[in-house]
C-alpha cells in the first residue's frame, strides 16, 4: 500500500508539473500545497490545456525530478521494510542513477510518439547542434544529423549502465525484484525481436547472466560506431568501462532456477536502444549510400 501511495502522489505532481499550460505563479503554490488538497476530497484542477506543445529545457533536472526521485523513494521503502538491506535506501546516487537511465532510455525510445503527441523531451543543448527544430530530425532528409544527435543521448544514456549493474547486484528479495519489472518496454516504437525477448526471459535469470547479456549488446553497439560520428569517442570510451565490469564480475549462462523481472527489465531496454543505434546508423549509411 505505501508503495502504492507513494507512485499516485509522485504521478499527480509529475501531472502538474509537466503541464506547461499552467502559469509558473499558479503552479508553484499548487506544487508546495499538494499535500494538503490529498485530504480534500472535492479538490479539483480544471483548467489545464494539455494539448499545447510541451519543451523539455532542463534535461537533467527533469530526469532527476520524474524518475530519480521515484528511485530514491522507492530504494529507502525498500530498506525501510528490510525487505533489502539499509544500503538500498542509503546509496541515493546508484538509485537516483538507476531511474536517471530508465528514464533516458524511454525518452530516447519515445522521440516519434512523443512528436506526434506534441511533447518534446529531448533536450534543446543536445538536438540544436542538429537542427533548427526537433520535428526536424524526422524528416528523411535530415537523417545523418538526426543520427548523430540519437548517438549522443544513447551514449550520456549508457554512462549510467555500470551504476544500475551494480544496484542490480545488491537487491536479493524477489518481491522487490518482481515489483520493479517493466512489461511496457516493448508497447513503444522501437522493439526487439520476439525472439530476442525469450532468449532473455531464458538466461537473464541472475546477476551474473545479466552482466554477460548486457555484454553482448554493448560490444554489438561497439562494433557498429561510425567513426564520422561526433560521439563516438565518447560512446567507445563508456562501452569498454561497461564491457571491462561485466568481464570482470561475469559467469557462465546459468542457473535458471531465480527468475529477476528487474534484471530482464533492464536488458531489454538496453537491447532496446542497441537495436535503434544499430538500425539507424545502417539507415544513415544506406540513405547516404543511395544518394551517391
């Protein structure tokens, strides 16, 4: 039930904050008084117009704000229950890191949808090196500068990676584990294969299994980075500080017998983000390749 509570609180206040129709002066007082209005049956906010465009201008506050707290929270319910040991709750960087990636990888995965929506939560600082306007890296044309602007989320995605390996390895419950699976990874725009996701659902069942997996779609990203692309010495550098911590800590495909929705949750998303770095950079090159 406090978990319960606790995610309806945090949705109505994401629900207002995220409402750029509402005016900073009506806004913030709602923000600072809500816990108030949650005994007053009858409170109602009717006035909002959602339907107007929506700019994301403070990437990294915002990730913090809309899932990095919701990891701390939940990180300190769970210690608080001692259903995880008191680290859980008490290393608030690795749980602020944990939902600061999950969150990433859904805004990454999400561009079309949220286009189409009319929210914009890809940061300005990184797609206005790209283009004039955000709608505008959906244009076939602008292909190559929408590719290189993807790269470089996915790659300020994967500095996180190491982070959620290691809060992965520290929660034993398998409620815990049960509780933080995400079935709605593969509802967007970008999936893997059904193939693919069974495989996972076979092998991601322990710590170490995840860190081989985990290993194998880092290296596929590794192997296909464009050397043209602005991000790429970056990316390489995250991806052999994340393939050296899976080598290092990582045992054989085994053990089926623990089955850990979080751990699976987490692949699939980077699975996710592999298969639309890999399929985009091989759109980039063929629309290129075409036009000569």
């Amino acid at each position: 039930h406090a978990v319960c509570i606790f995610y309806l609180v945090l949705r109505a206040l994401d629900t207002v904050e995220d409402d750029m129709t509402i005016a900073l002066e009506t806004k913030i007082p709602m923000l600072h008084d809500f816990h108030t209005y949650l005994y007053q049956e009858d409170w109602r906010y009717m006035h909002s117009k959602e339907k107007d465009k929506q700019v994301l201008e403070d990437f990294p506050t915002y990730c913090h704000y809309v899932a990095g707290l919701v990891g701390i929270g939940l990180s300190r319910l769970f210690s608080a229950s001692e259903l995880e040991d008191p680290i859980v709750g008490l290393d608030t960087k690795l749980s602020n890191s944990m939902g600061l990636f999950l969150q990433k990888t859904n805004i990454i995965r999400d561009y079309l949808e949220d286009q189409m929506e009319g929210r914009e939560f890809w940061p300005k600082e990184v797609w206005g090196k790209y283009g004039k306007k955000l709608s505008d890296l959906a244009n076939p044309e602008r292909i190559v500068p929408a590719v290189h602007c993807m790269n470089e989320l996915i790659t300020n995605a994967l500095h996180h990676v190491p982070d959620v390996l290691t809060y992965l390895s520290r929660l034993k419950n398998q409620s815990v584990f049960n509780f933080c699976a995400i079935p709605q990874v593969f509802k967007g725009v970008v999936k893997i294969r059904k193939g693919q996701a069974v495989t996972m659902m076979m092998d991601a069942t322990n710590i170490e299994a995840v860190r081989a997996i985990m290993y194998q779609y880092v290296e596929e990203i590794y192997q296909k980075i464009p050397l043209t692309d602005p991000s790429s010495g970056r990316t390489q550098h995250i991806i052999v500080s994340i393939r050296n911590l899976s080598l290092s800590n990582s045992g054989s495909l085994a053990s089926r017998n623990h089955f850990s929705p979080i751990y699976l949750s987490c692949v699939m998303l980077l699975a996710a983000i592999s298969w639309q770095y890999l399929s985009t950079v091989s759109q980039g090159s063929e629309e290129v390749h075409s036009r000569q």
